[in-house]
C-alpha cells in the first residue's frame, strides 16, 4: 500500500505540473488565467446540414442528465480548430492600428473620389453649356456671314450666285464648310473648279462678309490682286473703299491702281547690288478726288513707274 500510494503520489505530481504548464500555457497564448472562467459544460450536436447547435450547461445539470465527456471528440475538434488557427498564421499585435491606418486612408481615397466625380460631373456640364452656347453662336454667325456672302458675290461678280454649306449640319461645332459660286454665265460648282480671279474675288467676297459681322483693327493683303484684270481691279477697289473707314489696310502690291488709291505709299528698292533701300510717299489727295474714289470712279494711275529695281511695294490706306 505505502508503494502505490507512493506511485500515485508521484503521478499526481507530474499531473499537477501539467495541469500548471497548461494554466501557464494558457495564460502566455492567450492571455486568460483559467481560475477566472466559470466552469460549464457544453453539448454540441453536429447536423448534415447548417451550423452545429450548442447548448450549455452546469456540470450539476450534466450529471443529472447522465452525460459524460467525450475526450476523443474533444481532441479531435482540438485538433480541427489548432489546424485552423495554425493556417492562419501568427497573430497581428498591431492589426487595430493598421486597421484605424488603413480606415483613414480609405476615408481619405473615398473623398478624393467623390471630389473628382463631382468636379467631372460639374465640367460636363460646362462642357456642354458652351457647346449649347457655342452652336447658337456659330448658326448665329454663319448665317449672317451667309447671307451677306450672298450680297457680296453678286455685286462683286455683277451677277451670278454664291452660297455657303455646312457638310454636316447635325454637327455644326465639328462640320467642314463648303464654297460653291456660280459666276455669270456659268454652272454652279465649287470654288476649287474656278479660275485664278474668281477664286480671289471669292474669297474677297467671303472676306469683307465676315468684316461686315465683325470688322478688324487692320487687315493685310499680301498680292491679292495679283491674278485680277483690270475690271475686276476696279470692283475690287471700290469693294475696299466701302470698309476704310472702319479697318486699317495693309496691301502688298505691284498694280498701279490700287497703288494709286494709298494714302501712305512704302516702296523698297536696291541702288546698289544686295543693299535694300525703303522709299516712302504720303499723299495729299483733294476733296473732289476723295469723292470720286467713294463713288466708285476708276483711279488714275501714277504718272511714273517705279523704280526699274524695285522689289515690292507695300501700301497703307487709312481715312
């Protein structure tokens, strides 16, 4: 008796240091003293289907009801849960404060977000106001310039018929515009099948069309009338005549008569080989010839020709 009570103080030893390097145990991992837990007992009934119910209990209740521990489903369930918790790696001692971080910045990123949603929302709006707007402007405009084009074309050509077209009117903002004239005697066709002349009267037809919307400061013409004959010379002196008083014009230009109309003349010749030379003349035209210029009556051309060396010439006409 005194050796089996011996072997079995023995073996209690041993389990009371277990039982204290589990409480230490415990204690280390997980942060629990186990004299504080309350001490309970749980049924758990596995189903096919769904979640196992559990139901607790006092061990008073468990005797009661003749139920035993299974030590070997605990083990296993153990087992099954120390796996889970292996796989999921260590614990994050930190993953509160990383967690507030990362709340911050998806705080942060949502705003930002929200910011540039509205300000897109806010700039297609502009985007579309100017477009209502530019459109209104744009069909404003061009018809007015149409319309005036029209009138132009026909005194410009002493007949004849222009017009302006849109390729694409659904889409004015983004359309091309086409010239189609038709100048006396011939068929109506686009502006690149014309000649040389017709092509420049055209043009300062489409020209003084859109100075007549809105006028310019000053405008410079650089050998425009170079391909024109005479009687087209003088239309289109008595075309330029009509807008001196509201712009400034600047004409570089080799023919006599529309030199002949300047009030400021600026010529540019070379006495000596390689050195340019600026010559200017500012006319004092009397009243009787003012008068007969804005009538429209052909110009006498200068008495003398430039200089035989002569590069260019550039006028100035103002009133």
């Amino acid at each position: 008796m005194q050796q089996q009570r011996g072997t079995i103080e023995v073996e209690l030893a041993q389990k009371n240091m277990s039982v204290q390097n589990l409480r230490e145990r415990v204690q280390q991992k997980y942060h629990l003293n186990l004299d504080d837990i309350r001490s309970e007992c749980i049924t758990i009934t596995f189903a096919d289907e769904g979640s196992a119910k559990v139901h607790v209990m006092t061990p008073e209740e468990m005797a009661a009801a003749g139920g035993a521990t299974d030590w070997a489903a605990i083990a296993q369930q153990v087992e099954t849960l120390q796996k889970r918790i292996d796989e999921m790696g260590p614990v994050n001692l930190v993953a509160i404060e990383e967690y507030e971080e990362t709340e911050q910045r998806y705080q942060f990123l949502t705003k930002q977000s929200d910011d540039l949603v509205e300000a897109k929302a806010q700039l297609l709006e502009v985007i579309n106001r100017i477009n209502t707007q530019t459109r209104e402007m744009f069909k404003t405009t061009f018809e007015q310039i149409r319309d005036n084009f029209r009138t132009m074309f026909t005194e410009v050509f002493g007949g004849g018929k222009a017009d302006l077209i849109l390729t694409d009117e659904n889409d004015v903002l983004e359309s091309g515009i086409d010239i189609v004239a038709r100048p006396p005697g011939k068929q109506l066709q686009t502006i690149s099948l014309l000649s040389g002349g017709e092509q420049t009267m055209t043009a300062v037809s489409l020209l003084f069309s859109i100075y007549q919307v809105k006028p310019s400061p000053f405008c410079v013409l650089d050998e425009l009338d170079a391909p024109l004959d005479e009687s087209n010379i003088n239309r289109f002196i008595r075309v330029l005549q009509r807008f001196i008083d509201h712009s400034q014009f600047i004409i570089i230009t080799h023919n006599k008569r529309t030199i002949g109309m300047a009030d400021v003349l600026y010529g540019v010749t070379m006495e000596e080989h390689g050195v340019s030379k600026i010559v200017s003349v500012k006319f004092h035209k009397s009243q009787e010839q003012e008068a007969m210029e804005r009538r429209g009556t052909p110009l006498v051309p200068l008495p003398a020709a430039p200089p035989a060396k002569e590069e260019g010439s550039e006028i100035t006409m103002s009133q």
